[in-house]
C-alpha cells in the first residue's frame, strides 16, 4: 500500500502550491480511514526537506516518487521512495527520513544508537540498519522485485542533524551499516542529490512503484518451517526497529550476567505475531555459540512437538531435547544451574508440575532460581485456563525474592495477520477483552471471512491448504474429545448437525504439519504457539451473543476440557466467582485462535446472533483492498471482498 504517489515533478508542486497535506491526508481517509492533519503535518518538515533535495534538474521530472509505502506483512511503513533508471537497470532509493538532532554511540550494541524521541533518550536502531532491513524485508516479500531485478538502494537522510567530527552518527562502529545504507545530515543534500542521481537517471518507465505495490507477495516464513535453518546459525528473520533493539540489549545483558554473577530477570510483554517466539529461538542460538548454555522453555507441548518433528534426522534427539524443555522440568533446579532459560509463553506457566500437579513449588519461582538469566515473553491476554499463573506482577515477585536486576521491555511490531495493527485492535475491541478508540475509523488489510455454513468454510481452508499446507480449521472446546476411536479421521468429534456438518478432533500431535490433517480441527492446546497462513475457527456455544454484550458460558465447555477444571466447585460456591475466572478464559481462548493466521481468519459462530454481530462490526472496517486483489463473494448473502 502506498499513500501518495506521483512524479518528482508533481510531488515538487505540491509541496510548493501547500496541497501536499491534504493530498495525503485525502488518500490516509480513503485507505486507511484513520488519521489527522496533526499528524500528518508531523512530516511536513520532513517532505519540505525531501523537496529541496528533488529540486535538481538531473533528477528526472517522471521519475516516480511515493510516500508511505506499507512492507508486506508487517505494520511498518518507508517514508520516501524514488523509481527509475540508470540507463541500464530499473532501481528504486529508498529513503528513511528521521528529524533526530543529536545522536550517542552505543559500543556494546550492534546497529544500535540512543537519540531523543519521544520526549525521552531512547535506544533505536541506526538509520542505516533500518532502512537497510526495510529494504531487505521488500526484496524477501516481493516477487517482482526479485523477477524483474528491479535494484532497491536504501539511504537514511537526519535532515535537522548537523554532523560534527568524530561525529558517532557515522563512527566505523557502525560501518557495516553504512556501507549498506549510507547516512546523510544537515548540509549534506548535494551528497544525497548525488546518491540519488547515481540511480536515477532517467524517469520511471516500467512503473516500478506500481509493481512493487501490486507485486505477487511471496509466502510468509513461519517459525516452525525456519527452525531448521535458524539452529545452523542462518539468519530466516530480519529483525527490525524495537525486535532489533531488545534483541542487542537482552543478548548483552545475557553475557554480562553470565560474566558477572549478577541474576538478572527479564520481562518481554508482546501481543499475538509480535515476533516473541523467533526472537527466542534467534536469541538461544546465538548465545550458545557464544559457549553459553541456554535453553528454550515453553509450557505449550505443541510447538515442541512440532519441533522435535522438523528437526529430526538434522539433530541428534537428545541434542533436541537438550534444547527445548516443558516448563515441569526444572522442579528439582539448583540455584544458577543454567545460564539462560529462554521462557516463552510465559502466560501459561503453572504452579505445580507434573501429570498430577503435585511437583514442584512455582514453575515461575523455579525458572527464576535455575538460571543467571532469565528472560520470560509474555502476553497475559493469552491466559487461556485456570491453571496459567504467570503474570508480570508474579515475575517480578520472585524476580525480588531471589535479588534479580528486573529489566522490562515491550515489542509492537505485528509479524502476523498480514501486519495489521487494526486487525489486532478491532479482535479485541469485538470479543470485548480491550476497548479501543474510535473502531469505526479503523482500518485493516487482512482477509477476514465470515461463514454461515462451516463446510464452506472447510472446502475453503481445504482449497487453500493445496498450496502449502499450512492451512487449518480449529473450534472452542465445546464438544466431546473421546478416548475411543481417537485414530479414526472420519469419527466425527465436531458435529453441526443443522449444516449436515462433521469434522474430527485432530489426531496426531503433529496434526500443525501433516499432509492429511486438513480434515482434523486442531484445539487451543494443540495450535497455541504455532502460525499458518489461513486459519478457520469454530466458535461454539460457550460464546454467545445477547442485548449487546458478547456473553460466555463455561457450562457450554466440554467435560473433557482441563482448562476450567475445578470451575464447578467454585460455581456451587461462588457463581459470580467461577463466572469471573472463566469468562477471560474463554474470550482469551478465541483471541488466540484467531491471530493464528498470518494471512487471513475465517470464522464461522454455532451462535447466530453471534455472527450477525461479527458481520455487523465486519461492516464499519475501511478495508485496504488493492485493486489487483478485489474479488466480489457473497457469504451469508452479503456482498465483500477477499484477497484472491
């Protein structure tokens, strides 16, 4: 997605005729639906700047300039973009336009510099790592810039920045960065203009910014599929912006805790696709090659089962089991066994371990005391039973008890559901866990669907599963999950019957990757901490609908389902009680099942007040539909549009 776009000569008399803002702010509404012309006046120093350095007559007048152009599956945006061509090859400079004045050197960080925003010093990346990653995140994603060779050249331009000698902006600390995106400050515009026409020198005639912006997306890498690779030490994920920032600080905190004694704890609070897991495993990785010995903790059996699945015949199983633990193991630890615990899913740990909970004190306590460092992800709105204890406020309970250093940071950038921050917000605004501003002026580019018969909803998921496998139905535990006839798919667990529909619990625990398990609906405690492209969840009867408030009903949960175990006795005592414990439980347990696509949600509701107010919150979403893209399909009798 691009906000504006136009030629360098157009672009130039904008500025200068003052329609500029309004311009972008016109495009903002009709495809974002969400922004101000504060905001949007923010830049205006910045795009004056942009103008003097393209009002050089070498500069083409048709070279095409755009502005906010939105990194594939991601929530980032690059700032400025120039198209054409040398005489010989199609290229586009991207420019990363930053108003910092004054900027310190951060010796111990990779690509790292503190600098003043956000009325504070802050840590951020170097300019020319971040427009580098951006770059680099385009030629990952885009086809088209990969079949059509078409050459990317990134630059950071600090405008309001005035270099001084031994100036730490461009310290040889920082070299690799700046040999791959040079930097350029206040008085530095001919050097830019000459960075630019290097480049560019004649217009834009294969339009490049239309390719690039309507070029075929290429799949998405999840974790699971990576894994492999990341354990022999190749970088699958390029980390940007805040991930690049915790990950310096949380790799050197690591080390110097090692190297000190001094017990630190770390606390990482991060939404669904913020990237939690893969800076994780990133993060293990490199500080066992650093002679360190670190381990990946997660209380969720079905990543690890994943896991250990792909891995095996690369890696040695005790090897595997060396490096992925349940969070149950460490009942027995001695103080500082370990150097590193990596705790993901921090959310569901619990207090006792064991089959029968009757090990161990506190998997939180016990974590604490086992390793030099520990650092936890966590994401409390992911709590999805009774028995999930972890919290920050518990973290760092033990964090002070054991005289831990408490470090806590926080990650924002969504990896997942096509990068769509609107998706995230307007989920928890629907299911009522977070009230967030202002919904109707929201927008979001992720292909949501709602279905009125959930065997349409199959044949979908099953049509898309044909291109990579990586396509899944999952359902509320709202239906029996028997121990008889568990190896047979066509043992219908999941019945509907008014839609002549049925479908089995999944089979194998490996049912997030085998061929044959299109047909198997995966549960919360078999898809929690795994990603697919497309995701069709069921929402059962323990969610309803009702005078204008999403209602849940524990008593709709199957009886085979731990994760309300107990909430009976507690209902017989105290119903407002059990109420109150199950009811987050419940709205947690879709959340999560809903954010597991990277690409799209489908949805079907056994509720059918429910679906029609999902349709009805659906409606008042601006969708950014690239044209390219638009299909016309009709669910449940309404007209909307899907990402083809």
């Amino acid at each position: 997605m691009i906000i504006y776009e136009s030629t360098k000569e157009q672009f130039v008399g904008d500025i200068v005729n003052e329609l500029l803002i309004d311009r972008l702010y016109n495009s903002y509404q009709e495809k974002i639906g969400r922004t101000s012309k504060a905001e949007i006046r923010s830049w205006e120093n910045s795009l004056q700047k942009m103008s003097n350095v393209m009002q050089d007559g070498e500069i083409p007048n048709d070279a095409s300039v755009a502005i906010e152009f939105n990194i594939p599956n991601t929530s980032k945006r690059i700032d400025f973009l120039i198209a054409g061509n040398d005489g010989n090859q199609d290229h586009v400079v991207i420019v990363e336009l930053k108003q910092w004045e004054t900027v310190e050197k951060i010796a111990t960080r990779d690509g790292i510099v503190k600098t003043f925003v956000g009325k504070a010093n802050r840590e951020m990346t170097h300019p020319s790592y971040q427009a580098w990653s951006y770059s680099a995140l385009i030629e990952d994603f885009n086809e088209n810039v990969q079949k059509q060779e078409i050459q990317l050249k990134p630059c950071a331009y600090l405008h309001n920045y005035r270099k001084v000698e031994n100036d730490p902006l461009t310290d040889v600390h920082y070299e690799e960065h700046l040999e791959k995106a040079p930097v350029f400050t206040k008085g530095e515009i001919e050097k830019l203009r000459s960075f630019i026409k290097k480049f560019i020198k004649i217009g834009d005639r294969n339009q490049l910014l239309y390719q690039i912006e309507n070029g075929k997306i290429r799949p998405s890498k999840s974790l699971q599929d990576a894994l492999n690779s990341m354990l022999k030490g190749n970088e699958e994920f390029i980390m940007i912006d805040e991930q690049k920032v915790f990950f310096e600080e949380a790799f050197h905190q690591a080390m110097d805790s090692v190297k000190t004694g001094t017990k630190q704890v770390m606390i990482v609070q991060g939404g669904p696709g913020t990237g939690k897991s893969v800076l994780a495993i990133n993060l293990m990785v490199k500080l066992i090659d650093q002679g360190l010995v670190a381990m990946y903790v997660t209380k969720n059996a079905a990543p690890r089962n994943i896991y250990s699945a792909k891995l095996k015949g690369d890696f040695r199983k005790t090897h595997i089991d060396n490096l992925f633990k349940g969070s149950g193991s460490f009942t027995e630890v001695e103080k500082n066994e370990f150097d590193v615990l990596i705790v993901d899913e921090a959310h569901r740990l619990n207090e006792k371990s064991g089959m029968f909970r009757n090990k161990g004190e506190n998997q939180v306590k016990e974590l604490i005391k086992g390793s030099k460092f520990t650092i936890f992800f966590i994401d409390e709105n992911q709590k999805v039973t009774l028995s999930d204890i972890g919290s920050v406020d518990l973290i760092e309970h033990y964090a002070k008890q054991y005289k831990a250093n408490i470090i806590s940071c926080e990650l924002t950038s969504q990896f997942r559901c096509d990068g769509s921050d609107g998706y995230i917000a307007w989920l928890d605004d629907v299911l009522q866990i977070r009230n967030t501003a202002n919904m109707h002026e929201l927008g979001m580019d992720y292909d949501v669907r709602l279905f009125g018969d959930p065997n349409e909803m199959l044949s979908e998921i099953e049509k898309l599963n044909r291109r990579n496998n990586k396509s899944r139905v999952m359902a509320g535990y709202c239906w029996e999950w028997p121990k008889q006839n568990r190896q047979d798919v066509n043992h219908l667990d999941i019945a509907i019957p008014e839609h002549d529909f049925g479908i089995s619990w999944n089979i194998e625990n490996t049912w997030a990757i085998e061929n044959s398990s299109v047909r198997e609906a995966g549960c919360i405690h078999t898809a929690q901490g795994l990603e697919f492209d497309y995701v069709g969840v069921i929402i059962g009867n323990d969610m309803r609908y009702e005078n204008g408030q999403i209602i849940t009903d524990y008593t709709k949960r199957a009886k085979t389902d731990q994760s309300l175990k107990g909430i009976k006795k507690i209902a017989k005592e105290n119903p407002e009680e059990a109420h109150a414990l199950a009811d987050p439980i419940i709205r947690n347990t879709y959340r999560t099942l809903m954010t597991r696509g990277q690409k799209g949600c489908f949805v079907y509701c056994t509720d059918s007040a429910l679906q029609e107010y999902l349709n009805e919150r659906l409606e008042k979403v601006t969708f950014y539909r690239k044209k390219r893209q638009e299909t016309l399909y009709l669910v449940d009798g309404r007209e909307g549009y899907r990402r083809g």
